[in-house]
C-alpha cells in the first residue's frame, strides 16, 4: 500500500525536525566482503583496499577500507534508524572529512545531529542539514563532515464538506 492510499511514512517531515535534535545509530562491523563487494561495484581496485601483501608496506600496515565505503555505510545506517524514511525527496550535498582508516573489523556507528534547517516551499518541503560523524568502537572519529537532504513537508489534511 502506499503513502497516497492512507499509510503514513516511518520517517520525519521537514516540520519534525527541531535543531539540536540528535540520534545515535545501531553499529556495523566493517568484513572483507564489504571492501571487495565495494571494489567490484565501484571499480575502485587500489591494492591499498585489496592487496594483503601491497597493504602490508603501507603505513597502515594492513588493508583498510575505501573511504567512500565508510560513507555509504553512515548512510545505510542512517536509513535504518528512519528518520527520513518515506519523507526524503534528496540527497542535495555532502562536504566530508576522513580522518582515520576504517580496516577490516572495525565496527562503525554513526551520531547524527540536526544543525540547519530552511523551508523550499516551491520544492514541497524543506532543507535539513545534518553533522554527521562516524565512530570506531575505540571511540575515534573516523569520518566526520555535513549532510544536506530535501525533506517532505506534512501533507495537508483536507476536511470533508
């Protein structure tokens, strides 16, 4: 069924949304599977991410994961909790910082905060921008940076005559 016959979204309208407003998400550890699948989707095969013998003679002395791996996963995360599932009509930017090597095994979650919000009435909704940071289970930021997303604003109740 969907949200026009009557079934409300899981996630947030733009109106929802108060500054400050800040959730924690379920944490994931990061496998070998991931940093190969995500070699092979994105084409990405730097021997850092795939080589054990190359990675090896690097500084971080072991395989780590592509950094745009870390990324998607904070998204993942993020969609999981639902705050914006449903009502999201854009991802509208990123700015991003990666500050420590996420490697096989680390086991990531993701804190979010609501910083910024505007309405885009002609767009049907509203901006929300989120601080996002993405935390090692030793409690390192490993990536941190800013979201903007283009969210729904509530439907209008239209009452019978």
């Amino acid at each position: 069924m969907s949200q026009d016959q009557g079934v409300a979204p899981r996630g947030r309208y733009f109106e929802e949304f108060e500054l400050g407003f800040t959730m924690v998400t379920p944490a994931r550890t990061i496998t070998e599977h991931d940093i190969c699948a995500f070699a092979g989707l994105s084409g990405d095969y730097n021997p850092l991410h795939t080589d054990r013998e190359f990675a090896k003679g690097t500084p971080f002395g072991e395989r780590i994961a592509h950094g745009m791996l870390g990324l998607s996963v904070a998204t993942g995360l993020v969609h999981n909790v639902g705050p914006v599932d449903g009502t999201a009509m854009a991802f509208l930017g990123v700015d991003w910082k990666f500050r420590k090597a996420i490697t096989i095994g680390d086991t990531i979650h993701a804190i979010v905060k609501v910083t910024d919000k505007r309405e885009s009435k002609p767009m049907g909704g509203g901006v929300v921008g989120f601080d996002v940071r993405v935390v090692n289970q030793d409690g390192d930021v490993v990536q941190k940076g800013s979201w903007s997303l283009l969210v729904r604003m509530r439907p209008k109740v239209v009452e019978a005559a």
